[in-house]
C-alpha cells in the first residue's frame, strides 16, 4: 500500500486547473478503476430499486425525487446516497480519485457539501434546460465532480456545455430565448462509464430532450473549500464541521474495500479538523436547510440575486 500525498498521479496538473479555470469544465478520462466503477453501478442498482419501492412512512422517502412527465410520474433522484446502504459512495468519497481532486481544486481545507445519483430512466428523455448550478462572487473554485455510470452520447441526452460562461453571472431564460439548444459556442460532452467530468457549478449547462435513449446514472459530489464557506455561506463553521465528519469514515471505508491501493493522505488544517461522534449513521446525511442561489429560468435572472 502506497500512500498518496500533494502533486501525484490522482491530483490535477496545472495545465488542467487553467483549462478549468478557463472554460469552466475539464474530462477525465478512464478515472475510476473497473473494481469501484462496478460496485458504484451494483449500488446505484438498489437505490433505485429501493427509491420506487419506498414507502412515504420511509423517513429517507424524502430523498427519493420524482418528477411530473405528461400523465405520470418519473424517479429520477436520490439525494444523500451515503445513508442508503450501500458503501461504494464511500468508498468512491473515501478514494484518491476523489480526493486528489478535491485537494487540487480547493486545497487541503476542501469540503463534501453534496452527494446525489441523477438518472434518465430507460425512454425518459425529458430536457434538462440551461442552468447555471449556483452564483458565487469567485474568491474560491467551486466544482461538481461528475462520475458516468454509464456511456453518454451525443442525441442521447449528453450533457451539453457553454464553455466560458462561468466567469460570471448569466440570464439563462435570454439564453434559451435567443439561441434554444444551438448556442453557437456550446458543446456536446460525449463520456464513457468511468469518466468523471468536474464541472464549474457557475458554468451554463444542461441537456436536450431525446427519445428513447438508454439509461443513464451520474454520480454527483460536490465539494468547497472550507475558507469559501466561511466567506460567502450560506452555513457556518458547525455545519463544516459536521460534513468533514464524512472524510474519516469515507477514507476508512475505501481502505477497507482496497487494502492494497494507494491510500490518500489527509492534510486538513487544524483549524477545520472535524470532531467525529464515532457514531456513523449520525455523520451519513447531514442535511442542508439552506442552498446558494443558482440560475435557472423558472426561478429568474441570477444577476438580481447576487451582486458578482
């Protein structure tokens, strides 16, 4: 066993942070190992399941997302997946393929502020409009970490990017006025299972409506710097105490699975050193009663929301 510290092979490189800081997104290629890419994808499997199954007395019930399409109702969310039984989204969370990224993009003070499987059903090709994820003023990075859990392709509902948009505020309801889907410098992201696209949560994306296009599962964690929290919430210093209470857990639980892969080295400071309740079911869902604002078209032009 390896242990894995600052500038290794699991962290970015600085031609990569610029074409981020640049375009707002970068593609990993072939990222997560065949091993935990299976086990990710037998997980996202009983979430599932258990999300259509769920009873409403299931406390975790409210987890389970669906939405309105035509006369019916689709799952297409599980929010928290790291209370619902499976331990791959810790492991994944725990591994430095994670969070060697994590460090690279936000320092050693980096925080897991969400975790969620977002998924197309088999035929479900509802459209995902443009939308910036959240408006920020841009003092710190603020990335989602994006795992494919399965191919995604072009006219199958791939997601589709605006590089460049995330340096400021958008009005994405002019946007889609404007341009609909052929915004003249948009992209179509193709992926295959076991890529991870990191994305800026202020770059303007989204995905067109298809037909009859297969499955399609992404993983989402998202991650802040500590500092970032601190400067522009909207939680405090007890509620990044308590989401890095996932870190020693998620690092337990990949050393248990992969004893024998390289083991990533934990360096946060003290400063922001959780204090664990050594009780694991009280540190897997640590709820969020407030979200920054992002921009999307129901909800109004994100530059009257925040100053930036």
């Amino acid at each position: 066993m390896s242990i894995v510290t600052a500038e290794s092979q699991y962290h970015l490189t600085g031609e990569q942070l610029e074409f981020f800081d640049t375009h707002g997104y970068v593609l990993l290629k072939n990222w997560i190992p065949e091993a935990l890419l299976t086990r990710l994808q037998r997980a996202s499997e009983i979430w599932m399941a258990n999300g259509a199954n769920a009873s409403p007395d299931d406390p975790r019930s409210v987890d389970y997302k669906f939405a309105r399409r035509e006369d019916k109702d689709v799952f297409w969310r599980v929010d928290y997946v790291h209370n619902k039984g499976e331990a791959a989204s810790l492991e994944l969370l725990g591994s430095p393929y994670v969070l060697g990224v994590a460090e690279s993009m936000c320092g050693r003070n980096f925080v897991p502020t969400y975790e969620s499987l977002v998924f197309k059903q088999e035929g479900d090709g509802a459209p995902v409009p443009w939308h910036q994820d959240a408006v920020h003023p841009r003092k710190h990075r603020i990335f989602n970490y994006d795992l494919y859990l399965d191919d995604s392709r072009s006219g199958a509902g791939a997601l589709r990017v605006i590089p460049g948009t995330n340096v400021q505020a958008h009005d994405v309801c002019a946007i889609a006025d404007q341009y609909g889907w052929d915004h003249p410098d948009a992209i179509t992201v193709e992926v295959n299972a076991g890529d991870v696209l990191l994305h800026d949560v202020m770059v303007v994306h989204g995905s067109e409506r298809t037909q009859g296009n297969a499955l399609r599962r992404t993983l989402y964690y998202e991650f802040r710097a500590a500092e970032e929290i601190i400067d522009d919430g909207p939680w405090d210093e007890t509620w990044i105490d308590r989401r890095m209470r996932l870190l020693p857990i998620a690092l337990r639980r990949y050393q248990e699975a992969f004893p024998d892969s390289a083991q990533f080295e934990w360096h946060v400071d003290a400063q922001f050193k959780p204090e664990a309740s050594n009780d694991d079911e009280i540190e897997l869902k640590i709820a969020h009663e407030v979200h920054m604002n992002g921009s999307w078209c129901s909800a109004g032009d994100a530059l009257k929301k925040l100053d930036v």
